[in-house]
C-alpha cells in the first residue's frame, strides 16, 4: 500500500507508477527481491515510506540498508518519505536513509515534515535533505506555486527543532496504548488479518472476508459503516490494497473503543 498522493506525483512528473504489491502476512514490507522483480530499464526512482501510511508498518535500519545498496547498485534515485520517524514504538527503533544520502547526495532525497511527530499539521511545514542541484530545482516550483511557508510558522518550526523533545515520550505512549486497545479489539472480529504496526498512528485490517454482493469492496464497507455505525474509516482502494480499511487511532481511547465496537457489529451483521 501507498500514500494516495503518490501516483499522482509521479503522473505530474510524467512518470508510470509501478506498484510492488505487499502482503499483511509479511507487515506490508518489500523485500529487494521484489523490486528487483518489478525493474526494468525504464525504472529511474523508488518511493519509500517508514513508517508508512497507511499500515503503520517500519523498516529496520538493516532493511532499509539492502534496499538503498540495491538502488546505489541499479541507479534507482529514492525518495524516503520519513514524516512519522519519531513515531516508532518499542522494540522497534527508528531508521532512516539519511546516511545514505550523506554518502550519495545525488541517489537519494530524504522528505519529512513537522506535522506528525510534532502535531503541527496545520502549519504544513516541511523539509527535504538533497543535493544542493534538486533543492535549487524545487525551490523554483515552489517559488511560483505557494511562495513560501509564512514567517511565523517558520518561528515555530525552529521553536519545535531545536528546543527539547520531551513532549514526544507521551504521545508515543499514548499512541501505543492506543494501538494495542486497537489491535485487541480488531482480533476479536475474526477473520480479520492486522499486521502490527511499529509506527505512525495507523491499522491496516484485511477485512474483506466480510465482503459481500451487496458490499463487493473497501469502498462500499466504508460507506456502510459510515451509514450504519457512525464511524468514518477510508477505504484501502484509496491506498491501492481494496482487502482493507484504514483506522486512525489518533483520538481518545473511549471513542477508539466505541468505534471499533460499532465496526466490529456492522461486520458480524453482514455473515450472520
């Protein structure tokens, strides 16, 4: 699964997506088989997210290291999209292709942004590590498109960067207690599969057991659940997986708890 900006971005380039599919099975991870599989000539740049939205699933440092070898040694320019990097939970530990970058300024871009880990999300404030040629290049479009991030919202940028990062240490135990009420809850459902996520703040269920002639698809359930439970999901077509949903889990518990309840009842009434 992708971010749903994705294709778009590459179409704007005028690039052709090619897309890797994962499996919950495996924590919706490729490997580097795998995109060995899907390149060919034409391939000239892998996106990577991790933690990723929408599975909340994490690379470990070593992973991301065979993937950035492979594309140093096939010419493949990567794009790390690394805007939860803060938001990794125990036992897993953050991981980056920023070194990489710092050994290969001209094979790799590395993106973030103040909006997940710092909960700025309307400041839309971000960054990218690249080489000094594509940061000139960017800046270009930009300059002609949104002109610049405002002045205060910079101020705060900096305040957020550089003074201490202790109020991340709740929001991570928040969002683990949230996860594993999540998770819980989820597995009661049955015949659901829902990798456990290491990062980000998101579940990615494989619901489509559940699905029906009347409710062929993510997008149907969603609306359904919508209708009859109250509760607003997104439908994992939107990401390119239509087996699955994705749930935020970035509300308070009893709403977490009331929701996936009422989700899980809409369920149960579609096989009875």
């Amino acid at each position: 699964p992708y971010w749903v900006s994705y294709p778009a971005l590459v179409q704007l380039a005028d690039g052709v997506s090619v897309f890797v599919a994962t499996e919950p099975r495996n924590n919706f991870l490729v490997s580097v088989e795998q995109l060995e599989a899907a390149r060919t000539p034409r391939t000239r740049c892998l996106i990577m997210n991790t933690p990723s939205n929408p599975t909340g699933c994490h690379y470990t440092q070593a992973q991301l290291d065979a993937i950035a070898a492979w594309a140093v040694e096939k010419g493949v320019f990567v794009i790390a999209d690394e805007i939860y990097d803060q938001l990794v939970y125990a036992p897993a530990k953050p991981a980056s292709l920023a070194p990489w970058w710092q050994r290969y300024p001209e094979n790799f871009a590395v993106a973030n942004g103040l909006a997940k880990s710092f909960a700025m999300t309307g400041w839309r404030v971000g960054y990218t590590l690249a080489h000094a040629d594509l940061i000139n290049a960017m800046t270009k479009i930009q300059g002609q498109s949104t002109s610049n991030i405002c002045s205060i919202a910079q101020k705060a940028a900096l305040a957020a960067l550089t003074g201490g990062w202790e109020c991340l240490t709740p929001m991570r135990e928040a969002f683990v207690r949230r996860r594993d009420l999540g998770l819980a809850m989820i597995r009661q459902w049955g015949n659901v599969i829902c990798p456990e996520p290491a990062g980000a703040f998101y579940l990615f269920p494989q619901v489509d057991w559940y699905y029906t002639p009347e409710v062929p698809d993510s997008t149907a359930l969603c609306a359904l659940l919508l209708e009859k439970a109250g509760v607003a999901v997104v439908p994992g077509a939107a990401f390119g997986d239509d087996r699955c949903i994705r749930i935020s889990y970035a509300l308070d518990d009893e709403t977490l708890s009331a929701c996936l309840d009422r989700i899980g009842q809409v369920l149960h009434s579609l096989k009875k």
